[in-house]
C-alpha cells in the first residue's frame, strides 16, 4: 500500500509503519487519508522525546504505535465531526 517514496523507515520501523497501513485499513480510512495519518504519524513520532526513566520498558516500537493509535483515533473523530456537521447543517440544526 505505501508509496515507495514515502520512505519512513528513517523514522519508524517497517513494522510499525506496516501495522499503521492495516489499522487505516480495518478503519476504513481511504489511501489519502492512510498517507496523510502516516505523514501526522511520522511528525508526531519524530517530535516526541522518549525519557528512560517514564518508558517503564516500554519499546520504541510499542511507543510509536501508541502515538500512531492516538492520530489515527484523532482522524477518524475529525470524519465524524465533519459528518455529524454535514448532517445537521442539511436538516437546519446547526
């Protein structure tokens, strides 16, 4: 699924990046919308500082994922706003 230029390896490990494709995937998020969590994904990912001391042995893997879930739960709560807004602006309850 994922465009060979989108090269996150430098940031993710394959796996995980793999493991963000199905999760979009069984979300139902589109190609776009996968492509566009990756790249949130990989910016929230590159920015977060991991302190040893708070990881309680948590891998770099299991961290990455856990941002991952939190952008990707962060899309699909933004769809269903935009729906719900859609909806009601289309029956006059806005």
């Amino acid at each position: 699924m994922r465009n060979k230029q989108n090269n996150y390896d430098t940031i993710m490990e394959g796996q995980t990046v793999e493991w963000i494709e199905k999760k979009c995937k069984r979300y139902g998020l589109s190609y776009q919308d996968t492509e566009d969590a990756l790249q949130e994904i990989a910016v929230a990912v590159a920015d977060f500082q991991i302190d040893p001391l708070k990881t309680n042995g948590a891998t770099k893997q299991t961290i990455d994922k856990s941002i991952a879930k939190q952008q990707i739960y962060s899309i699909l709560r933004q769809r269903t706003d935009r729906k719900s807004t859609r909806l009601n602006s289309s029956h006059g309850k806005l």
